[in-house]
C-alpha cells in the first residue's frame, strides 16, 4: 500500500511538471500516462503480487520526482494562484 501511495503520488508531481512546462498540452502528459499503463501492463500482469518489484519502481519514481522537484524549485514553491 505504501509503494502504490508513493508512486501515485509521484507520477502526479511529475504529471503536474510536464502540463506546466508545455504550456499545459495534453499530448506530452497523455503520452507519459500511457506510457506507465503499458509498463504496468508488462511488468505487473497478476497484479501487485510481486511487491519487491513495485517497492522498487515506486522508490526509482520517487527519486526523480524528488529530483524534478528540487531542481525546478520556481514552479513547486511559489507563492500565487495555483493553476
């Protein structure tokens, strides 16, 4: 449950990074997503039985997200309307 929490919430912060950073097109977020569908669909075809596996994808989407987020400080930690 804490993998899948973690990599939820990764995928969205870096969902969120790639609408800003193109002007909100859908195509580029679109194609992300579909691209984590087919990788679930390769990968975890019984489900989550194989929970190593999905600990270590949600730990690696962990890292770059936490790495987007620091590096690009400006769009996460500013002040004003959130869009």
């Amino acid at each position: 449950m804490l993998g899948f929490l973690t990599f939820t919430i990764s995928v969205s912060l870096i969902l969120m990074f790639l609408l800003k950073n193109t002007k909100h097109n859908i195509i580029i977020s679109a194609l992300f997503h579909f691209s984590i569908n087919i990788g679930f669909g390769i990968y975890f075809t019984e489900g989550f039985e194989n929970i190593i596996l999905f600990l270590i994808n949600s730990s690696v989407w962990l890292i770059v997200v936490l790495t987007v987020v620091l590096c690009n400080n400006k769009y996460y930690f500013k002040k004003g309307i959130a869009i």
